[in-house]
C-alpha cells in the first residue's frame, strides 16, 4: 500500500485544508486532487508556468529536497516570490519525508 502524508494548505484568507497525499504524486497535484483553491497550476506540472507557487512553513525550509536551476528561473515569473520560503509545487514531490508539511498561497498567481 502506497503510504498517505499529511499535508496542509493555507489560503491567502487563512482558510486551511489538511490533506492526505499519495507518496509520489507532487504537492501540486494533491491541491489540485483535493480540489483547494489557490495553486492553479496552469502547464500541469512542467515547471512551465509558476501558478504552483507557494510559500512553505519556515520551519520546512530546510528540510525540503533542494531548489533545482529550472525551478528557482521559473519562480522569478511568480507573483511575490520570497527568495527562502518560496517554492513552486509541481516540483515537490511527496515522500513520507513531507508528513505534516505546511504550505500557505500567495494573494493570487499571475
Ligand atoms: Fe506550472 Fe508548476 S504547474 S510551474
């Protein structure tokens, strides 16, 4: 059986949705399977287009598989990227190293 992590998401307005996510899908496509508002994720997960943007809990900055070249171009494109807790989602994959990550949205995607 495929192993379920806790992940949890934060509207701009506050509004939270804590979430089960399937080991290996991407943190993308578990907002986008749990129907939470706030991660567009226009190109569909190719690093394409940066409406995956999120900002993710402090205290996960480092525990977080490190920020390839492609996704840290890409993020320049987000709305209001911050330069330590901004990642794009389509590019996080869920592993049960992410049980209990937190992420919050931005005002809006571009
Ligand atoms: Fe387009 Fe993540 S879904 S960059």
């Amino acid at each position: 059986p495929t192993a379920m992590v806790k992940i949890t998401y934060i509207e701009f307005n506050g509004t939270e949705h804590q979430v089960d996510v399937e080991e290996g899908l991407t943190v993308m496509e578990g907002a986008r399977d749990n129907d939470i508002p706030g991660i567009e994720a226009d190109c569909g997960g190719a690093c394409a287009c940066s409406t995956c943007h999120v900002y993710v809990d402090e205290s996960w900055i480092d525990k977080l598989p490190n920020i390839e070249e492609m996704e840290k171009d890409m993020l320049e494109f987000a709305y209001s990227p911050d330069e330590t807790t901004s990642r794009l989602t389509c590019q996080l994959t869920v592993t049960e190293d992410l049980e209990g990550l937190i992420v919050r949205m931005p005002e809006k995607q571009i």
